[in-house]
C-alpha cells in the first residue's frame, strides 16, 4: 500500500497530473481513492492531491505520506512532517529542498527541451511510473482520452522521457480484479439519477455541488435529461418542482447556502406533495464559509428547513456505491410518498474519487406514478389530495388524464382547492404527518461494522463511514472491543440496532465533522440516549483514519 501526494499552486496542472496518473493506476490492476485539496482562488496558493493505492480497496484517507512530487517548494514545507523516513520526495533539481529523501530530477529541463515548458507534470507523471515499476502500455489511450488532440503528442513524449529518468524502487503487486469503475462521488450520484430514469435537472453553480451540474449537462443529449442551469437556486428548485409536477423524474443540487434559498419552495413542495429530491453538497459556513472546504454541518438545518411542519426524509451518503444507490432509492421514495427527500453529501465525497465494482442496475427498485385510484367524472371531481389512511393519495399527472389537477402553497382541501376551514387544516396536516409512519417501515438500519461483542460504541453518518470503519479494524487489532454504528437514512432516524447496542456497551463516541455534535443532539432528541465523548472536527479538513484513532487514544488514554 502506497499512499502519494501531489503538490503545487493552482494553475500547475496538479489536478490533471492527478487525474492521469489515477487512470494509469487502474488500469494496472490497482484499487485507489484519492482526495482533493484545493483553495477557492483559480491561481496560486496551495493545492494538493493525495493518492493511496494498493492491492486492497480503499475508503478513506491516512495521513503519513510514503512519497511526495512537489512541483514547489511550499508543498515540501506543507508536507514534510507527514512524510515517512523510507519515503521519497520527487521534485525538480532547481528546488532548494535539502532533504536525504529528496529524488532531483532535470524536470523543467526535460520539459524545455520537448519545447513546452508546461509538460514538466507530464514528464513528473512519468517518473513517478517508473519508480513503482508501472508498464507505460496504456499511456497513448489514457492520454487521447484525458487531453485534446494537439496535446496527446507532446504529453506522450514527456511521460516517455521523465520514465527513462529513474530507476524503479518500489514495485507494485497489482492484484486481477473484476472490472472496476474509477469515479468521484458527483459522479456516482449523477449515475444514480440516470439508473433510476431521471428527467430533469436544474441547478445554479454552487461550489461542491458544480460538477453534478456538468455530469449533467455532458449526459443531456445520451440520455434525455431536460437540463437548466438557473439564475438562482431558488428559480432552480421551483423548475424541478414544476417538473416533477408534470411527471418527470426531477431533482435539483446546491450547496448549504443555495439550499438556504431554496428553504420556501422546499415547503412548496412538502405541502403541495410534489415528489422531490435535492442534493445538499455541504461545506463549512455560514454565508460563505469556505467554498472548497467540507463539513457536515448542515444536518439539523436540512431536517428543519423551511416554515411549518411537513415530512420529509434525509439521507446522508457514505460512500461513492452509497451515492449510486442511495440516489436512485431516493427518487423512487419521493414518487412513493409524494414528499421532498434530501441528499446530504460533502465536499469530500463529491471530490473524492476511488475505484469501486460495477454497479448492479438490478437492485435499484423503481416506483411509477399510478394515475388517479378512482377516474374523475363530473359527478365526482378528482380529489388530488384524498384523506387516505397512509396518507398517501392518488396522483394524476396534468395532461396525461382528464382530470383537473391542482395545487396550491396554501393550505386546501382534497380537492385541492384554497381553504380557511380548522377542520380541514387538522385533517391535511394529520394527512401528510401520516406519511411517516409508513416511511418508517422503509427506513434502513445504520450499518454496524466491528465487534458485536463491543463495549465502546462509535456513531457516525455519512462521509466520515470509510475512516471510521478502518479506525474500528485497526482498535480491535489490539482488543476486540470496539463497534460502530454509521447512518444513511437519518430522518427519520432508525433506532432499532441503535437502542440494542445502546443497552449493551460501556460509552458512546459520536465522530462528527461540525463543532456541537449535531448527530448526537438528533440521538437524543429522537431515541433519548446520550453520547458520552465526541470527536469533531470543524477545520475545513476531513476526518482522516488517524484523527479517529488519536481522538479515541486521547478519550481512553492510549490503546
């Protein structure tokens, strides 16, 4: 197992390196996830890409280097105390990097002579094959598939050259897997959407949320998604709205404070019953906050969003099969129940990309719109909102029947006419709370993983699942005591396996990346037990398999 970083200021063409070098390592039989640092400016700064690959999966991060490629010397300054002692810093022999590790290689010199100056990552890309002893067979197809044409030539060239510069140190044991997909989690999201027949998608750019929007956009044409990007989010929820109540398969994504615009329409929707899905891609706030950073901090926000009480449901994703899945679950629930479901991701997961098996379209369940229980007649109107036992009424699509379909952001009555009735107001709330007794039936455990046998119990949700899996592996190395509960459907939250573990271990330790704990506070508020420790994290930077393992190590006093 190998674990790299790529460094440089924006605009060095780190990203693209990345990105080649990811493919190359695929290709070669690896399994790898890698996560993206970057700052919110287009040049400049510094950014980083850190790669771990092997011949095991891999679903989180660690933070000791095995190798370095600073194309500046403040990458090597950032970094170096991270870097293990048999590690190797590859940088040009320019830099004034006095390190014993250090591998100087004529970089910029074997750029200049290719005659582009801007190939030096490319001839970077090269050696850095060569040093984990990785065949350049697929190099030419990687390269016409990631670069323009003109480009393919002089990229080739300089990954050949800089491959010639070293010898190979570290030799990779790539193991023969089932095909793999290489994908970041905006992607599997957008894959999701697709399996699951989506028609439409609206969105304004909102940083982390973007690439979902392109994926989108590049997948208009291939698969007959009506896309538009909107002048705002809030015009950007109310056209998924207004597609959806046309019948299609409609969804919207932003950001947490896009989301913040979004908050009336997404009250639209609960009380006009219009099955909706949005994407919360979450980054640290308020207002701005940091815009190419993560956090889960919008959790309490999303489960209360929006004036009034209404049912909705939150999912929070865990990993990239997570995005696939849980997405089309969630469009197939929001036709089901006729309410607004949420998505929470985060910057980590939607710029993360890792190598998973192919996707199974076999288990995605799809729910079609049923017409009208019974056909509307002159003597008896179509009731759009018809008081059902589970809630749930009949819903007619405008122009695919010969009813009249209503709805309306005031209150009104099964025929979807505006009231000021008491009685009826009672009964359409009662209505619509209804509906969550029936999701619940649906609801999904949190995944238990580790020790049945625990006494210390983890929870978590969403992006921090593959850490702490991994922080739970290594704990009961040593003693088989530790167990983890991590949550994809949070609301309404699943207690059931949580109040059996509950009822059996010494203490709780909430893991969250917010500052209060904001899962802990949901626990309580829901299956009335208390977390004893938390371990948060709320710099911007995720939790890493290493700040689980410290914060338990500090909790407990060593391990």
């Amino acid at each position: 197992m190998y674990n790299i970083l790529l460094g440089g200021a924006a605009g060095d063409g780190i990203e693209t390196m990345s990105a080649i070098f990811e493919k190359m390592l695929k290709q070669s039989g690896c399994h790898l996830f890698t996560i993206r640092d970057f700052m919110s400016r287009v040049r400049g700064g510094h950014n980083f890409t850190q790669i771990r690959f092997g011949n095991q999966p891999f679903h989180a991060h660690r933070d000791t280097l095995n190798g370095i490629f600073a194309i500046d010397e403040t990458t090597y300054l950032e970094h170096q105390s991270r870097l293990s002692y048999d590690g190797f810093i590859l940088c040009d022999e320019s830099l004034a990097i006095d390190d014993f590790r250090a591998i100087k290689c004529p970089l910029k010199k074997t750029a200049a002579n290719l005659g582009n100056p801007k190939v030096i990552n490319s001839v970077a890309t090269g050696a850095l094959l060569k040093l984990f002893d990785m065949p350049l067979d697929q190099a030419a197809d990687i390269l016409k598939a990631s670069l323009r044409d003109d480009l393919v030539e002089v990229n080739l060239s300089a990954i050949k050259m800089g491959y010639d510069l070293l010898n190979a140190t570290h030799h990779l044991s790539p193991v023969e897997t089932s095909e793999q997909l290489l994908l970041s989690g905006n992607t599997a999201i957008g894959l999701g959407a697709v399996a699951a027949g989506i028609r439409f998608y609206s969105a304004y750019p909102m940083s982390p949320s973007t690439s979902l929007l392109d994926f989108f956009n590049a997948q208009s044409s291939a698969m007959a998604i009506a896309v538009e990007q909107a002048e705002d989010e809030i015009a950007a929820i109310n056209m998924a709205i207004g597609a959806a109540y046309a019948g299609a398969t409609a969804m919207t994504g932003t950001s947490g404070g896009g989301f913040s615009l979004m908050v009336e329409a997404l009250g639209f929707a609960g009380i006009a019953e219009i099955p909706l899905v949005a994407v919360d891609v979450q980054r640290p706030g308020p207002a701005t906050g940091f815009p190419t950073r993560t956090e889960q901090s919008d959790l309490k926000f999303v489960i209360s969003a929006s004036q009034g009480e209404f049912p909705r449901m939150v999912i929070a994703l865990r990993d990239h099969a997570d995005c696939f899945y849980q997405t089309a679950r969630s469009l197939a629930l929001a036709k089901k129940y006729q309410l607004p479901v949420i998505l929470l991701s985060d910057q980590y997961l939607a710029d993360s990309t890792t190598t998973v098996p192919l996707f199974d379209v076999n288990k995605i369940v799809h729910f079609d719109q049923p017409g009208p229980m019974v056909p509307a007649t002159d003597d008896l109107p179509y009731q759009r909102y018809a008081l059902t036992e589970n809630g749930i009424s009949p819903l007619a699509i405008p122009g695919k029947s010969p009813a009249l379909v209503r709805v309306d952001s005031d209150e009104h009555d099964p025929w979807g006419q505006i009231t000021e009735s008491a009685t009826i107001r009672n009964q359409m709330v009662n209505k619509r709370q209804n509906k969550l007794n029936a999701l619940k039936e649906e609801l999904i455990e949190p995944e238990f993983w580790g020790s049945h046998q625990c006494q210390s119990l983890l929870v978590g949700f969403g992006s921090t699942s593959g850490a702490i899996k991994e922080a739970i592996d290594i704990l009961n190395q040593n003693e088989n005591n530790y167990g983890a509960l991590i949550f994809g459907d949070i609301y309404p939250l699943p207690t059931e396996r949580l109040r059996h573990f509950a009822a059996q271990v010494v203490d709780i330790i909430n893991v969250e990346q917010n500052a209060t704990g904001q899962l802990a506070s949901l626990i309580r508020e829901e299956a009335l037990i208390n977390c004893d420790h938390s371990i948060l994290k709320y710099d911007g930077r995720q939790l890493s398999v290493d700040d689980i393992l410290n914060g338990i190590k500090n909790l407990k006093g060593g391990f």
